[in-house]
C-alpha cells in the first residue's frame, strides 16, 4: 500500500477518553494543521511523486530570503516548518491548496513520525536493558557494568555493533498502526489511540498508515 496523504502537527500532550460502552482509552492529542501545499513533485519533472507542506505561519524576518522567495512565487504566507511527504499521486494536490485534520476520519490508522525523547549518555542497563553484574560474592563496582565486550585471543578486537554505553534518544521514531479516536476540525484537533514519540509541543508528521491492520484491509477492499 502506497501513502496518499499526510499533514504536520504539534504533539500536545496525552490524555483518556471513555467510550459509549464505558472503556477507557489512552489517547495522544496532536495539534495538526493547517498545512498548505508548497510545492507538487511528479515522476515527469522530478523522479517521484511528492507533495512539500508548510505549516506554522511566523513573520518575515524569521526565514531567510530563499525560504521567502520559494512561499512569496506562489502566493503563499511565509511558513516556519517544511517537510515532504511521499504520496501516490501528487496530481491530486495543487499548490497552495489548504489542508486540515479533516482528511483523517475516525477508525482509520495513521503512522506518527516524531524525534524521541533525548536521554544524555547512558549505560548498558538503561540503553539496552543488560541485567548488570552479581550482587554478591565480594563484587562492590560491577553492578550496572556491560562485562565483556569481545574476547582477547580471537578475534581480539571489539565487533562493529556491539551493544555498549552511548548516547540514547533523540532519534527519528516512527510509530505505526495508530487508530484515529477522534477528529476536532474546529480546534484543529486529531486524537489517537496509545503513544506518539517526542516531547509535548514536538514536531510529528501524521501519514495514513503504510500497512495498516489486516482487518482495516478488508474494510478498504470492501
């Protein structure tokens, strides 16, 4: 399946929400929108099908004058954040066209793009989960060590890839399959089922679902 829409938004924050049946469910609120259209890719001009997207409209003063000169040859205001989206057919967009929340429905599922959360520099327990060394027998300074990283005859060196201590978060994350609860077109509003990477007031791009669920397959087929 081939992405058809997407849109930029601002992650405000999780809450819970009940159902007519009475379940709860934890749920992400994304400010998103609106988003224009800044500029139309097409396998005839550039090699694929893209659509470019603006959102966040600052003052003048805050883009440089290419940023300015791309928004003000199309009429557009100037935009703070760009990003592109890869689409199916970007024939369908025009530039300048205005998009919103409203191309998401309840029921559909989304992928949410964001950065993480940056940890700092870490250790081996909490970056990859290492038990850590015995508590007892004498042992006073092994305890949230790695142990040993490779050993010394052959092939006496360290292998590429070996889980060690390092920097941890602030990675592009992409979280899958998430279910649209709820849309507020009126505050530009999207709430979706379960957790979005980053932090409140994060940048998150929100795409339809690339492989979503085998039972929202059947639905799309029927």
């Amino acid at each position: 399946m081939t992405r058809t829409k997407g849109i930029i938004g601002r992650k405000i924050g999780m809450t819970q929400i009940f159902t007519e049946d009475g379940e709860m469910i934890p749920v992400t609120v994304i400010q998103a929108g609106p988003c224009y259209v800044t500029q139309v890719k097409t396998r005839e001009t550039d090699g694929y099908e893209a659509i470019q997207l603006g959102f966040e409209q600052v003052a003048p003063k805050r883009l440089n004058k290419p940023e300015l000169g791309h928004l003000r040859k199309h009429d557009l205001p100037p935009l703070r954040i760009l990003r592109e989206i890869r689409v199916e057919n970007a024939r369908q967009y025009e530039v300048g066209q205005v998009l919103t929340v409203e191309i998401f429905q309840p029921g559909e599922y989304v992928d949410v793009t964001g950065t993480s959360k940056g940890r700092g520099f870490t250790g081996v327990v909490k970056r990859w989960g290492f038990g850590g060394g015995p508590k007892t027998h004498g042992q006073s300074d092994r305890w949230r060590a790695p142990g040993s990283i490779g050993a010394g005859t052959f092939p006496g060196r360290v292998l590429p890839g070996t889980r060690m201590a390092g920097r941890m978060g602030n990675e592009k994350i992409t979280v899958r399959n998430l279910q649209v609860v709820r849309v507020d077109p009126e505050n530009h509003l999207i709430l979706v089922k379960g957790a979005v990477p980053g932090h409140k007031k994060g940048l998150v791009i929100i795409r339809d679902a690339v492989r979503p669920p085998k039972q929202a397959r059947k639905k799309q087929v029927e």
